[in-house]
C-alpha cells in the first residue's frame, strides 16, 4: 500500500477493512537504514541462509544486529501498548525473534505464541550465529513456540540446553525457562482447503482449464508446473539441471513434455538474489536452444506472480508438479497443488528436505534435489503410473489436507496456548 496508507493512517492506525472494521492494523514505520540492516542484511543475509543450513552465504554484522534489535524493540512496545490485560499474542517467524522476551518484560500478564516458519538448524549450525544466545532468549520469552516439525522441534531444544543448559522435558516437549514453562512442539501448517476447491470449481477457472486440458490432449501433451520466488534455497538451478537430464534420459518425452516454471524475483534489492535470477534464465535459454522443436518449447518461464484463481487453475490442470527445494520449512506450494487437483489426474514430485515431505511422502514421489539424474528417473516413474495409482496417491494426499486445514493449524496453536494461558489466571 505504500506510503499512502500511512498519511491516511492517523498515528499509523487503521481499521480494516474500512467498509466494515473487523481489527485495527498498527502499522510500525521504519527508515530506509532500518530497513537495510533488519530485513535485507540480519533477517535475509544472516539468519535466512543459516536456518537454511547454506553456512557459507551466511553473513552477520554487529550493526546489522544493533538494528535489529531496535526495531523488534519498536514491534514489541506498540505490541505491548495497545494489547489489553490478560491479551494473547501471536508472533511469527525470524524477523521478530526478540519480540517474545521485549514483549515479555513490560507485559508479564500477557501469553504469548510464537511460529518460525523456516526451519530450525542442528545445533551446531545454529551455534554459528554471533548472537545465538540472544536469539534463543528471545524466543524463550514466549509461552508457546511452534515450529513445523518434528525435526525443527528436536533441532531447538537441542539448541536451546546445549547453549543456556535448559532443563527439559523431552516427554511433554517443554523447557522451563525462569520459572516459567515454554511448550515446543509441532504446528505443520497448511492451506485454506475449501477456499481452494470453490476457486479452481468456479464456472470461469474451470472454463478455461477445459480450454488448457483440450489443447494438451489434442496434441498428447504433458503438462509440468513448479512456483517459486527466485531464492537460493528452492533448489531452482539444480532442478534445471534434472530436468534437462530427464529429456537427455527419455527422449520420448520430447515434444511431449511441456514444463512451466514460474520464477517470481524476490529480494531484488540483494544483488546476490539478482544474480540467481539472471542465471536461471541462461540455464532454461541453454535447456531450450538445446532440445526444442519448431512447434516445441520444453521450458515456459514466466517472470511475474500470477492471480491466485490463475493460479490455482493451472494446477488444476497440471499434470505434474514439482518442488525440489534444498530445505524448505514447509513448502505450501505442494499442498495448493494437491487441493487444487479436483480431477485427481496429478503427480507431485516433492523433495525430500521439505517440511511438506513429513506428511506427504508416502503418496508424492520423493526427490532428491542434487541428484538429477535420480529425480529424472523418479519424473519418469511418475509419469509411466496408472491413471488409477495417480487417483489413489492424489486422493489420498487430499483427504489429508482435509483433515488438517490452515483453520486446524491455528486452532491446535490457540488450544495449546489457552493451556499455557492458565498459569496467568
């Protein structure tokens, strides 16, 4: 919304949404060096890559982490001041790691959760961070800390009593931090599976995934589909690589296989991310000059996000989906594809190092990102199974997504926190 929301926004307040005020959005107003030294240098070039266990592009500074600091300060004291006695806060993710303790100190009436979205490395990777004491301190200031997984949660309290020595309870998954209890578990979240089946059963979507189904049949086409944003960690040139040993591989596939890659930039203010971008697109111009036909391109690029309904449609009409990040806390893009897939006729080929891959790897086929040829044979394997085995897997996939929706997720972290709740009652 720019800087047009906040001069409408009287003391950076405003009720949302305006026609009929459900909440008050405060919103916090950083400079231009806060937003450099949080967001683009500490939060994406120190604790992105390290979470990410890409030890090498990890890059902290103490200045970085001085601003930081000061505007989780800032997130935390708005928090604190407009939040009523007895108030529950939700926080989420890496950006605002100090939140909890800031909050915490000012506040002891308050509970708090707190949800890391990315995954939580060993200990030994995370004890790389020059301010890793600090970080888990502030974590620690909530009362219930969610993580995707299992592993992510098994990573943190390794973390947490090897460098504050904690005193745990691996039983019920608590740490007891001065004198209180902090709950760490589990909270894999998902997707809006009903919202998702209204938009691709819409008269207009589904009109024109006949249109998509009709030309791919027409020709005995496949259709492939991957979405990302343009970062380091989604696997993206590695994938390029296996894609081009499975036309190499299998070349009945060509002028068969049609694969659409949307590739979203993402922090292009990191010159490093702009890179990436620029070598993706040499990679797929090498694939294509290498293996197209007159009437064929193996490899459709498109560089811009696409309307959600879009979207979804094309996973709808997909035959094939794949996400082969190097590690991803969870990976939504897999579930989307699955509750889209209301004609059970599509394959995912998921990686094994996404958090997605906990619950989905019975029914997706699993890959390896760094092994192409590997993950060849496996898109091979996928696309010679039985229009039955594909329905089956595909069902499958969704009856579980049915079960555990982004409401159930929510709900899980709100029940557990209520129980938290109690002891400041």
């Amino acid at each position: 919304s720019g800087s047009a929301d906040v001069e409408v926004s009287p003391g950076g307040k405003r009720q949302v949404p305006p026609e009929n005020p459900r909440y008050t959005l405060h919103r916090i107003i950083l400079n231009q060096e806060e937003i450099q030294g949080y967001y683009a240098k500490y939060s994406n070039q120190g604790l992105w890559p390290l979470s990410h266990m890409l030890i090498e592009r990890a890059q902290f500074s103490r200045r970085a982490w001085q601003i930081y600091r000061s505007v989780n300060q800032k997130f935390a004291k708005r928090t604190s001041s407009v939040s009523p006695e007895g108030a529950w806060i939700f926080s989420h993710d890496y950006q605002l790691a100090l939140l909890p303790s800031f909050v915490r100190k000012s506040r002891p009436d308050v509970a708090i959760a707190h949800f890391w979205h990315i995954p939580w490395p060993p200990s030994a990777i995370f004890h790389l961070c020059p301010q890793h004491q600090e970080i888990l301190r502030g974590l620690l200031g909530a009362d219930v800390l969610g993580f995707q997984s299992d592993v992510d949660v098994d990573n943190f309290i390794n973390t947490a009593e090897r460098t504050l020595k904690v005193s745990v309870n691996r039983d019920n998954l608590t740490i007891n931090w001065q004198g209180r209890i902090v709950h760490v578990k589990s909270f894999p979240i998902s997707v809006d599976f009903e919202a998702i089946q209204e938009i691709v059963q819409n008269p207009r979507i589904s009109r024109w995934v006949r249109g998509i189904r009709r030309h791919i049949e027409r020709h005995d086409q496949i259709l492939g589909i991957s979405v990302d944003r343009a970062d380091y960690t989604k696997g993206l040139l590695p994938r390029l690589e296996a894609i081009k040993e499975f036309y190499t591989l299998y070349p009945q596939y060509r002028e068969r296989v049609t694969y659409i890659q949307v590739v979203v930039p993402s922090r292009t203010e990191v010159a490093e991310y702009r890179r990436l971008y620029e070598r993706i697109a040499k990679k797929t111009q090498e694939i294509n000059k290498q293996f197209q036909k007159p009437r064929w391109i193996p490899i459709i690029t498109l560089r811009h996000s696409i309307d959600r309904p879009r979207l979804m449609g094309l996973f709808r009409a997909a035959d094939f989906a794949v996400v082969s990040s190097l590690v991803d806390g969870m990976n939504l893009v897999s579930k989307e594809f699955v509750a889209a897939q209301v004609d059970k006729r599509g394959v995912l080929l998921l990686s094994e190092t996404t958090g997605a891959a906990h619950e989905l790897e019975n029914e997706a086929f699993p890959i390896n990102p760094l092994d192409p040829e590997g993950f060849a044979n496996t898109l091979h394997e996928a696309l010679s199974t039985s229009a039955d085995e594909r329905a089956l897997r595909i069902t499958r996939m969704r009856e579980h997504l049915q079960k555990h929706t982004i409401y159930d997720w929510m709900a899980d972290i709100f029940a557990t926190l209520k129980a938290a709740a109690q002891s400041y009652v």
